[in-house]
C-alpha cells in the first residue's frame, strides 16, 4: 500500500511517502514556510504578537498544502491513503460558510482564496502563545483544581481550551459566528476529504477539554471554557479511523484517485511517538524540532501528572506522556548566529569541547515552561559570550534541563529515540548520549512526525499492524552508546544545573 504522511509544523510542511508493502520510503520533500511564502512575513512560520501572543494563518497552511500537492503530482495517483500531522494545540475558527463552500469549491481555484470568507478568526493561535494566563487561572477557579484528573493536563497557556476562552471573551460576536473549531490536524484532513472530519483523541488531549478517561468531550471543562462549545466542537474519534474519501477537488486539481483514503489526522508528538517505533513502553524519544520535547508510551494506565506533565493519548492505543521546552531550535539557532558559524562548523565545537568545560547557565531566551519562568538570557548576552560558551554552553544547559525533567517522568532511561531537526547533528546526539549515559538511537529519517502519520494511514487503511509496520520503517540507522568516562562529570554537572534551578 502507498501511503502519504504530511507533517504541518511550526515552520514547515513536509510529506513521507512510504510503500508499506516493500518496506520503502519513496518520497520526502520539505516546504518551508518563511521561504517560501514571504508574503506573510512570518519569522520561521509564525507572528509574534502583542504580550506574549504568537500565531499563524489559516492561508498560509493552505498555500503550503497546494505547493506541496504539486510537488509530489508524479506520486500522487498511486496514492492509497493519507494522514495528517499537525502541530499541537493550534486551533482555526470557521463559520456557516465553510462546508458549502468546500463542497462546491472548483478545481481550478486555490483553496487559499476560496477559503478566504470562511474563517471568522483570521488568525490560527499556536502552540508558542503565552498569553492566556488569566485565561488558566479562570477556568482553573471554576473546576476548582480538577483539570488534570479530567484533562490529562493542567490547565496551559497553549492548549486550546485557554486560548478559545480568550476569542470568546475578546470577540464574542466573532465567537458567536463561530460554527466550528478543529485542531490544525482535523482542519486539514477536513480540507482532503471536502467536509468536516472528527479530531482523534490523541489530539484531543492537548486540548484541556477532553475527558481522558472516556475520550469524550467533557461537559464540565466545556463549560468552564466558553458557551455553546459542544456545539462548534467536531466529535472525537479513534485515532486509526480512516474517515472518507479524498474529495473530487483533490482528485481533479492534483490528480489524487477517487479511492484514496482520508484517515483522521494526529498531532506532531502522538505521530513522532508512531515514527520512532516507541508506541510501546520502553523506549522514551526527545525531540528537537522548533520546541524540545521528552516523551514516551506509559501503558493504558492513567497516571496523575498535577504539576509534571502532560498525558496524551497514543494512536496506537494507551496513552503517552509528555513535556515541552519552549526553548529548542531557535533558542540553538541564536546560540549559532552570536559565533557566526554554520551547523557543520558549529557540530565541531561541540564535538571538541564535550563535556563543555566551564560552569553552566540557564539556557532560557525565551520564557520556558520547565522550569516556568521568564526568559533569562538575551541575545545581546550570547553575543559577549566566547563561542564555545554560546553554543556549546548554551547546548549542554538546554540538555542537563532535559534530563533535570526527563528524571521525574521516566525512572530509568537506557534507550533515547532522537527526532527532529537537530537530531541531524550526531554532536548533539552525543552529547544527549553522554548527559544522560544513555544510548541514543536514530531512525532513517528525522521527520518521524511525518513518517508516524504514513504509518497510520496504513494501519487505518489497510490494517497492516503496528509490528510489521515497526519493523519495516522504525529500526535504529544508527546508535550512539554513551562515552560513560563522562558519567561522573555530567552527575556533578546535574547537581550544579539544578543549584540555579533551584535559586529562581
Ligand atoms: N545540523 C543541525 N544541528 C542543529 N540543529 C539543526 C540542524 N539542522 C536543522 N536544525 C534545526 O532544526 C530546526 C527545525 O526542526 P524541525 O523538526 O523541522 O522543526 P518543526 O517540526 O518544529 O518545524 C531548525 O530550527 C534548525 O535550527
Ligand atoms: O506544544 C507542543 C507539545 O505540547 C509542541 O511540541 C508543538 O506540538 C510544536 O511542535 P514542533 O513544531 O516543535 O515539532
């Protein structure tokens, strides 16, 4: 079975496709959005608003989606199946026009365009905002604590419940308007299939608002949100449901075949858990895209996460946990801009000055959420910093961090899956090997959020189970085993990192 697995992150679109009969991925491509498309003079794919504020465009994300449609024409009648992943929590707002003009759109006019009267918030918030506070703290007071027994999650500034209780309460004529609300995730695949599509409930937990015990939206935390909610919420679904066929747009416009599934969508970290074959307990995965996060399957046991972390649901079943760094890649990135180096330069620092050999500092240019606090490092610092300090320092911190966190979630970590854009820097992966003394795997390719979603559009096509697909697609490329002359030193180091922590 050819299968199609489309990644819509914070900056980028990218598609894996795999043949899930021979084993094979056929086809990767990566369209990145500020490149691309500088129209909407985004900075790395999003806006940075007032007080804390960050988001994306519903047209941009539809621009991408044709690019890329285009790009892979060649493929595209061979194709059986297809899911989407999207980033976590962002949220579009769409009114009464949205299906009609979905199901009359012709094949000749850009859905960018067409879409344009259908969105009755012309922004998408995303997972970056930080500016719901009060938001937290008011719904926090109506449940009187109990979210994270309910939810999976306490009550965050991303998730999607506190950023729809802000629209509400800033724009209650626009909320009224609102016919419905779907995930980044299910907004796409309802694009595919030309009418609106269920959210998965592994998706649904990063939304405050699902009962996690029962995957249902929960009454409760609906109505601590915003009026009316249930009905301008799409229900939630399994995440291995292949819900509908690719609409006639799709097949005419990019020459998709009529049969083509479209299987519920997923968000980036529950498809990154599928991709990097960690869908059973054991094995944890740090990924290290535009945020870093630290996750792994915990069974189908609920545990408390009040004040840790968060629970998700698995697509293969069972549930996950997760945190999240606000502070990765771009935080890196600057750390990289300050010695003027590029990332084949920069990866030789590292490799030369592991374990770094001075003190470390807190590695926060941007608020950070573990620890929570408000940023504390300016770029105009990094800049007086020596280029081992910026960029080795800078790395190491962001690393000890890691394992500072990591430690509370998981007892014992011996096997670490890497993902995402900087896991293509074997320094780095080192280094995480030596943090931690742990070994450090890595799969054929770093996009597994893209790779998890062509699995499960396999899985829910064809019913291909999660084992063979495991093992034709996820085993290690390679393996980086801790240089454990470094163990002490990076326990002495921990001790130290966690000095600051401590002193904030
Ligand atoms: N060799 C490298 N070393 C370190 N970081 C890298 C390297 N190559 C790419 N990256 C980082 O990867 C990031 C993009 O990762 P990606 O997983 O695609 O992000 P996202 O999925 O959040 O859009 C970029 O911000 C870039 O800094
Ligand atoms: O908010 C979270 C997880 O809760 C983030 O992990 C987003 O899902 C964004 O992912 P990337 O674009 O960094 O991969």
């Amino acid at each position: 079975m050819i299968s199609l697995g489309l990644d819509l992150s914070t900056q980028s679109l990218s598609a894996v496709l795999i043949d899930s009969t021979a084993g094979k991925i056929i086809k990767e491509h990566t369209i990145n959005f500020a490149e691309n498309f500088p129209e909407f003079e985004t900075e790395n794919g999003f806006i940075r608003g007032n007080n804390q504020e960050f988001y994306s465009y519903p047209q941009l994300y539809l621009k991408a989606i044709d690019k890329m449609m285009f790009a892979l024409k060649d493929y595209t009648p061979q194709i059986e199946s297809i899911s989407i992943s999207g980033h976590q929590h962002a949220s579009v707002y769409l009114n009464d026009k949205f299906t009609q003009i979905l199901a009359e759109i012709k094949s000749t006019e850009p859905l960018s365009e067409v879409l344009i009267p259908c969105f009755s918030r012309p922004i998408v918030p995303i997972w970056m905002d930080n500016s719901t506070s009060e938001e937290c703290k008011e719904m926090d007071r109506i449940l009187k604590g109990s979210v994270s027994e309910l939810s999976g999650s306490l009550y965050c500034e991303r998730f999607t419940a506190a950023q729809i209780r802000k629209f509400y309460k800033k724009s209650p004529e626009a909320y009224q308007e609102t016919q419905t609300i779907h995930l980044i995730s299910s907004f796409c695949a309802s694009i595919f299939a030309g009418k609106n599509l269920s959210i998965d409930s592994s998706d649904a937990a990063g939304m405050n608002l699902m009962n996690l015990a029962n995957s249902q939206w929960d009454q409760n935390l609906l109505d601590a949100c915003a009026p009316n909610l249930i009905n301008k919420l799409p229900s939630i679904e399994p995440a291995s449901t292949a819900a509908a066929k690719v609409s006639k747009y799709f097949v005419e416009r990019y020459a998709l075949s009529a049969d083509c599934d479209i299987c519920l969508s997923s968000g980036d970290n529950p498809n990154s858990l599928i991709g990097c074959g960690a869908a059973e307990p054991g094995t944890v995965v740090i990924s290290m895209g535009t945020s870093d996060t630290f996750f792994g399957a915990i069974g189908y046991e609920m545990i408390d996460t009040k004040g840790v972390g968060h629970i998700f649901g698995n697509p293969a079943g069972g549930y996950m946990s997760l945190i999240c760094f606000r502070n990765g890649s771009l935080s890196r990135e600057a750390a990289l801009l300050s010695t003027g180096l590029n990332w084949q330069e920069g990866e030789e620092l590292i490799a030369n000055n592991t374990p770094y050999p001075d003190s470390n500092y807190l590695p926060f240019i941007v608020d950070e959420m573990y620890p929570h606090c408000s940023a504390q490092l300016s770029k105009e610092q990094l800049s007086s910093f020596s280029p081992t300090k910026a960029l080795v320092g800078l790395i190491e911190s962001q690393i000890l961090n890691l394992r500072l966190y990591a430690e509370k979630h998981a007892k014992s970590i011996s096997t670490i899956r890497l993902t995402g854009g900087a896991s293509n820097n074997t320094a780095i992966t080192q280094m995480i090997a030596d943090v931690f003394q742990a070994k450090v795997e890595r799969i054929e390719i770093s996009n597994s959020a893209a790779l998890g979603a062509a699995m499960r559009a396999a899985n829910a096509s064809s019913k291909q189970d999660w084992k063979e697909l495991n093992e034709l697609f996820t085993g290690a490329e390679s393996q980086l085993l801790p240089n454990t002359q470094n163990a002490t030193i990076y326990d002495d180091k921990l001790i130290q990192y966690r000095e600051l922590i401590n002193q904030l």
